[in-house]
C-alpha cells in the first residue's frame, strides 16, 4: 500500500480516474491529493465511516473531491 498522499489518493480511485489522474502532472497530482486528505479530516461523515471501513472512507473522500472539480 503507498505511503505518499499522491500514492494513497491514486489508490483510493476507481480504476477510470485513477489511470486519469496518473496521466496528468504531478502538481496536479499533488493539489488533488491534498484535497483529498483535507476532506478526510474535515467530514465528519468520513470519521464514523472510516472507523467501519478505512478503504470506503477514502475512496468516498477521492470521489467528493473529484466531483467538485467536475462540478
């Protein structure tokens, strides 16, 4: 499992956006993936669901943050 939050974000994708993502440049990369970290910390709803299951947490923080930059 990666340790970098570049790493851990990528991880925490879909498949489709994680090939996505791995394409675009690194600061990006990096923008995203302290988002990313930056909606773990803050949502609450994220806490309660990470204490169940750590993998669903992030993978419901990768795509909140993904869907604010679609949106």
């Amino acid at each position: 499992m990666p340790t970098d939050p570049v790493g851990r974000f990528l991880a925490a994708l879909d498949p489709e956006h994680r090939e996505a993502i791995s394409a675009a440049p690194r600061e990006e990369q990096e923008r995203l993936a302290a988002a990313w970290e930056r909606e773990l910390e803050a949502d609450t709803e994220l806490d309660t669901l990470d204490e169940l299951s750590p993998p669903a947490a992030e993978h419901e923080a990768a795509r909140r943050v993904l869907e604010r930059e679609d949106g």
